[in-house]
C-alpha cells in the first residue's frame, strides 16, 4: 500500500524554530520513543522524509531540521559552509530538544557524510550514536560521480551558475539521478523548487556545493569512522543512481567490515520519495535485529 504524503504547505506549518550561531533553523519533531535523527541531502530538505514520517513516528522519537543553507532555514549569503559546522547544527538542535540519550540516525545523500562525522565524534566520545542506516551518501569520494551542473557550481563560474540556475535546471538535474519509472511529479518538483528558492538560496548553490571538496578534504577520518563502528550499519541503495548507486555501495562491501546492505533494483538518487515503503520496511527490519552479527547480511528488494 503507497504511504501518504504530507504537502508541503501542511508540513511548514508544523515547522519549530530554533537559533544556532545567529541563525534562524526550522526543525521537526513528532512521536514518543528512542530518537530518531532523519538528515537531509542536497539541495533539498527535510520535506524528503514526508512520506516515511507518520509511520516512523508512531516508533519513534523523530527529529529533523532544514540544515543551515537549506529548506526554511537560514541561508546567509556569504557564508562558509562545511559538513563540520552541519554536525554541529545536528548536536546543537539534539541539545536543545534535552535529548541525552544515544541516537540512532537515518541520512541521505550530503547527510551521509554528516552522519559519518557524527560517527567520528562518537568514535572520540563526544557524541552518542547507538546505529546508523545511509540512503544512497556518498560515504567514499572516490566513488562519487557528480552531474555536470555540480561540477559548474564548483568552477570559477559558480557564482554565476547559482544565480542563473532555474527550474528547468533543476528539472533537468533531477531527471537524470532519478529511476526511469519513479519520476517526481511536476508538483513535486514545484515543491522541491521552493524549498531552493526559500531565501533566495538558489544564490548560495555554488557555496553548498563545497561539501564535495570537503568530502576529500576528511576521507581517512569519516571512512575510518565507518570502518571502526561497533554500532549497527546499514546501506539501503537505489540501485540505478548514476551519483552514489550500485558502485558505491560495491565500494562499501569492499571497505566496511561485515557489511549490511541492501540494493533497491529501479530506484535512483532519492529511495525515500521513489520507494518509500521498500525503505520503511528494509529500516525497520534493520531496527528489529540484534546489536551485534557475525554474518554479512546481503538484502535485495
């Protein structure tokens, strides 16, 4: 049965905010239980998880923020982003919701390497991560494959690529990373357009895209942090995504000890909105399993 969506319009409504650095972010928050941190990819926002929300949260404690730069939050114009300062926002907002307790993560895309570096401050005791499922991240930069307009927002022209990317761009952007029979819906991408363009962040595109270097830049630690964890992993792949597909989760099986994984056949860039119900049941299967296995499990849908 398809899972129901929550509008876009109706899913602002229930936004909270909260100031980090000087700066407005809006976060989500619904249901009782252990904490659940969803983290978003780029160059969207935390609307991504709209169809797994409602059932996750009858689970779970689920929370949720726009990251700074994204979304509803804060995009302040001249400002240095960093996957670092991304970890901070999620310790900062798990604060000040007064959650002490281990939690357990589900990210996509960019929030993949967020939740690798949350994983690093785990390994060093000073963040609590109790398991950690991915979606498609691009956890290992040598495998990352970037779209030609990602590579222009990282020229020396990428400022003025950000102030003339439209939605056509994004259209365009879009039709190549999802799965041939899971296209968004042109009111989905309406939807997706004005969660870039709130704030005028289709202006700041170019400096959002620095995560890419960056990736480079903290490789040895976050692939390490993967490699240690003596948490519970997961990879949940859409199988047919040309960005972080089926050749990085190959580079997973062949880096992370004992590897959890899970190929979605069809499905792109996006398995939370294309598959939604494959990925409920494939993270709640992983939450049902013991702490600890001596098997590799290998799971296709």
């Amino acid at each position: 049965m398809p899972l129901a969506e929550i509008p876009l319009c109706v899913w602002r409504t229930r936004s909270l905010g909260f100031t980090f650095r000087g700066q407005s972010i809006r976060y989500w928050t619904a249901g009782q239980g252990e904490p659940l941190l969803l983290i978003h990819g780029f160059p969207t926002a935390s609307w991504d998880w709209h169809y797994l929300w409602q059932p996750l949260a009858q689970r779970f404690r689920l929370i949720a923020c726009d990251m700074l730069g994204f979304g509803d939050s804060a995009k302040p114009p001249r400002h240095r982003y960093s996957l670092l300062e991304q970890a901070d926002l999620q310790q900062a907002l798990l604060a000040h919701l007064q959650v002490h307790e281990p939690v357990h993560i589900l990210a996509h895309d960019y929030g993949g390497s967020v939740a690798q570096e949350l994983l690093a401050r785990h390994h060093e005791g000073v963040a609590e991560v109790a398991t950690c499922a991915f979606l498609n991240a691009g956890l290992f930069p040598e495998r990352h494959r970037s779209l030609l307009a990602q590579r222009l927002l990282l020229s020396h022209l990428g400022w003025l690529v950000a102030r003339t990317f439209n939605r056509d761009d994004l259209v365009h952007s879009v039709s190549q990373i999802y799965g041939p029979c899971t296209q968004p819906s042109e009111s989905a991408l309406d939807d997706c357009w004005s969660l870039i363009t709130s704030n005028r962040g289709n202006r700041i595109l170019h400096r959002l895209s620095a995560y890419v270097p960056e990736r480079h830049h903290y490789r040895e630690r976050w692939v390490g942090a993967l490699q240690q964890a003596r948490m519970p992993l997961r990879f949940i792949s859409g199988a047919v995504d040309p960005v972080c597909g089926a050749h990085m989760l190959e580079r997973y099986r062949e880096l992370v000890p004992l590897p959890d994984t899970v190929t979605l056949p069809g499905i792109g860039h996006y398995p939370h909105t294309e598959a939604p119900a494959q990925v409920l049941r494939h993270y709640l299967d992983f939450r049902q399993q013991p702490l600890t296995s001596s098997l590799q499990k290998v799971a296709w849908s």
